[in-house]
C-alpha cells in the first residue's frame, strides 16, 4: 500500500503536537519513527489510523483519502503496553485469535503465525498469565492474523526486557522480508539492527527528518 | 417447614405453574450469564441495574395507563418495560459518545432519570400492588404471555451469538482494535445494547429490578475465579447460575419470598464457597512451593 502524507498538522485543543509533515511510502518499505517523549509520534500513529481526525493536511492510502477511507483490515496494528485490551476475564491465546481472526484465516494458519513468532507452546494458555515478552508476540500474532498491508508498531519494546526486545526485532524484520509495509514507533536510539528503508526523526519544535535508511546510516557513521 | 420443603418437589410436576417458573428459570440461567459474560468483560457491570430501572418506568407508565382504564399491548406491563429498556440502552449509548473517558456518567444520568420517571408515574397510578414484584421478581407466578416473550428473547440472543458472536467477542475485549477486524464498531455497540435492554426487560419479573444485575453478573464472578478459558469460565457461570435457580426457586416456593431474592442468594452463596475453597487451594499451593524451596542445608 502506498501511503501519501502532505503537510500534516495535529493539535489537541490550542496545543499544537504535529506541524507540516510529509512524506511518501512504498509498498514493502520500512519506516522507523523515532523522537524523544512529547515529540508527537503517537499522535502521529494515531492520525494514521483514524483515531484522531485529520483536519489539516491530507493522508492518503492508496490515493484514496483517509476521511473516506474503510479498508482499516488492510492494517494490523500493535499499541503502547496493549493497553487497550480488557484483561482479567479468562481467554486463552488460541481463543483470542479465533475471534480475532474474522476472515481469510483458519486454525491451522493461526498455528502457523504462532509457530514464526516461536510461540506455538502456549496456544492453550491463559493470556492473563503470560510475561510481557510473550504477550507482545501475541499482539503481534493478533495484527498478523488478517494478513495485513501494512503493520503498525507503537514503541511495543517500551514493557519487554532486552533478550525479548533482540527477539521482537529480528521478528519484525523477517516479517519485513514477506513484503510487508512496516511502521515502527521507538524511542531506542540503536537502529543498526533494523532492516529499515527510510527513518522519520520527530522533534518537539515541529521538526522533521525524513530520510532513507542508507543515508541515515552513513549519518549515523559520521 | 421440611415437609412444606419437600413438597416442592411433588408439587413441581403436580402444578402448571411450577412447570413454567421451572422452564423459565432454565432459560433465564443460560441467558443471564451469556449475556452477562460480555458485560463483565466490557467492564459495564452496573449497566444491568440501570436498564432495570429503566424499564421500571415502562412498568410503572403501564400501571398509570391501566389506571385511566387505556389498554395496549394486552395490560402487560412486561411489553412496556421492554420498550423502555432499549429506550434506556440507547440513551446510555448516546451518554457514553459525549463522555468516552467517563462511561459511568452516562449510567448514572439514566438510573436518575429512570427512577424519577417511574416514581412519578407510580404516585399517579391507582394500582400499584405489583410493584413488590417487580422490584424483587416473583418467577413462580408468570404468564403464557411472559412465556412466549421468553421464547422469543431466547430465539433472538441464540441469533445474536450465532451471527456475530466473534465480532462481539472481539469488540468487547479490544473496542480501539476492532475496526482492524472491518468491524463497524458503533452499529454493533447498538445492536448489542439493544438485546441486552430486551433481555434485561425479560429478566425484570423473574428476577426483579433490583436483583437483575446480580443474575447476570454473579455467577460469572464465580466462573472468573475458576475457569481457565473464555469458554470454561462461560460454561463453569452457567452451570452455578442454573444451580442457583433451581434452589432458589425451592427457597422461594418453601419460604415463600421473592424468587430474585433467594436465587441472588444461593447465588452469592456459591461465589463465597468458591473464593473460600480457591483461597484455601492456593495457599496450600503456596506452601507447598515454599517447602520445595528449602534449601538442603537448612
């Protein structure tokens, strides 16, 4: 998919947190995002997928506009901490995921996704009883399911240790080699590990870098 | 009172009514804690005891109809609480899009208006023996009409678990991640609250206002403590739900109190012996872990 932003600006009331951003992706193209707290990369996330109206500038996906825009399976997206998720009420992973997956999957694709993500061994557990590591693939499984387009990651190493986080990267870069377009939110400054085509440096004053990866790189060795 | 309490058991197949209560009774045990499952899980627990009182003031309106001697929907008053219940959800959907972040505003805003609508057609009303019964429910003394509306209310919540069960599932434990699923998130909110504002309005004789939210909720506190899946925790609710049925339908038919009230009990009866026996598992559990750990040489 491609995807298309022109001058986008984003304020919550008066406080304005993004200001003229733009830039193009390519199908297949992977994107960090990353800026220090307050930078605004959330709330770019989240204009990306509707959640906050795009009222100034324009986003387009596959030139169509996001105000008009319904495709929202083509995307699988995975939040901050997963908190939007209800947990304390029993579901097990594999019952998670079959509700989840609505269409185009099965049991046996379900089995699948878990096994490339290396965890197939706790298909029948309780999601309430899992460590973060292993609850982070399953939402990664969960955005994998309806095989999406494009696979937004919103800082998802912020709750994990680093063994897991070393894990989650080499994950999303294999993932990256399937085809698919990846949107990656961090705030680690070590990016020699990813396999990215372009990074988007976010600052508080509303300033941006939007650069390939091989540039970024022969920045950073500078 | 025991040979009063064993003839419960001669009379049940001895009396039609007894045979209805019973049947009934059944139905609503399955029905509760299905429906009553989701609302735990979209952390709506209160929302059973608003539509309640909120279909208090169609029963009430249709005591003050009957007063001025006009008669819709053959003088039953579970008709016009039904309709006031879905009016209720609707308005605590509507509440609940202008205040996102304070969902129990819009709760509290129906359950005042609820009780002050039906207070005031209660006190303009000239009949108003039956309102015992509809603040704490009386199963033992229901209609063919309450039967049919049952059947119905069944019928319609098998199809809504059919038909969309997954997307409401899904909706209910992640709403933000929903639309991932091509899920239209706001006309699933509604159908869902409309069913759960009709099975509500069914419940409201059997179990009464007051104790409906009970019903729905208890037995899948109890199933949470116990089940190890969506579908064992479903399974494990039910099963305790229609146990508290049946013997709360033998209390309230022996003891002759309100049939919400005795089945509420047992109810909380079976919640407490769970966390009690849970509680007593895992700390011997506990323990036994702690003793494994010893090391040798202490």
């Amino acid at each position: 998919m491609q995807i298309d932003i022109h001058n986008l600006s984003f304020a919550y009331g008066h406080k304005s947190v993004i200001g003229g951003l733009s830039l193009t992706l390519n199908p297949g193209d992977y994107l960090v995002v990353r800026g220090k707290n307050g930078s605004g990369k959330t709330t770019f996330i989240k204009c990306l997928l509707g959640y906050n109206p795009v009222k100034t500038g324009m986003i387009f996906f596959d030139h169509e506009d996001i105000n008009t825009f319904t495709k929202w399976m083509k995307f699988g997206y995975v939040s901050q901490k997963f908190e939007d998720f209800n947990y304390d009420y029993p579901i097990t992973v594999n019952e998670m995921l079959s509700v989840y997956s609505l269409r185009r999957t099965n049991q046996s694709q379900r089995l699948k996704i878990l096994d490339q993500l290396g965890i197939l061994g706790i298909v029948n557990e309780n999601v309430n009883n899992l460590s973060g590591g292993q609850l982070q693939r399953v939402f990664i499984a969960r955005a994998m399911l309806n095989q999406p387009e494009v696979l937004i990651l919103d800082e998802p190493t912020a709750s994990i240790d680093k063994m897991n986080t070393e894990y989650f990267y080499q994950t999303v870069n294999s993932l990256h080699q399937t085809g698919i377009t990846i949107i990656l939110v961090t705030h680690n400054s070590d990016l020699g590990r990813l396999d990215l085509t372009h990074v988007l440096t976010m600052r508080q004053d509303m300033t941006y870098d939007f650069m390939t990866g091989d540039k970024f790189h022969t920045e950073e060795a500078e | 009172m025991m040979p009063y309490a064993l003839s419960f058991f001669s009379d049940l197949f001895a009396y039609d009514f007894m045979l209805k209560a019973l049947g009934a009774g059944i139905v609503l045990g399955i029905i509760a804690p299905l429906i009553g499952s989701i609302v735990v899980v979209r952390r709506l627990s209160f929302i059973a005891d608003t539509l309640g009182h909120f279909s208090l003031v169609g029963v009430s309106f249709s005591l003050f109809l009957s007063s001025l001697e006009v008669s819709i929907f053959f003088d039953e008053p579970l008709f016009f609480g039904l309709i006031f219940s879905v009016v209720g959800g609707l308005l605590i959907e509507m509440f609940r899009r202008s205040y996102k972040s304070y969902k129990e505003i819009s709760m509290v805003i129906v359950i005042s208006l609820g009780t002050a609508l039906a207070a005031v057609f209660f006190s303009k009303a000239k009949a108003t023996g039956s309102l015992y019964t509809y603040l704490f429910g009386s199963i033992l003394t229901v209609t063919n009409y309450y039967m049919y509306a049952l059947l119905a209310v069944t019928l319609l919540v098998v199809l809504l678990f059919v038909l969309f069960g997954r997307q409401i599932i899904a909706l209910s434990f992640d709403e933000t991640s929903a639309k991932f699923l091509g899920i239209n998130v706001n006309i699933f909110q509604i159908i869902f609250m409309v069913v759960l504002s009709v099975v509500v309005s069914i419940m409201l004789e059997a179990a009464g206002v007051l104790l409906i939210s009970s019903m729905m909720i208890i037995p899948v506190a109890a199933g949470m403590k116990l089940g190890w899946s969506y579908r064992s925790t479903l399974g494990i609710a039910i099963l305790f739900s229609e146990l508290s049925v049946f013997f709360g339908l033998w209390a309230a038919y022996s003891l002759k109190i309100p049939s919400g009230a005795t089945i509420v009990s047992v109810n909380i009866l079976i919640l407490l012996i769970v966390a009690l026996i849970k509680r007593i598992v895992l700390k011997r559990q506990i323990a036994k872990l702690a003793k494994q750990n010893v090391p040798d040489e202490l």
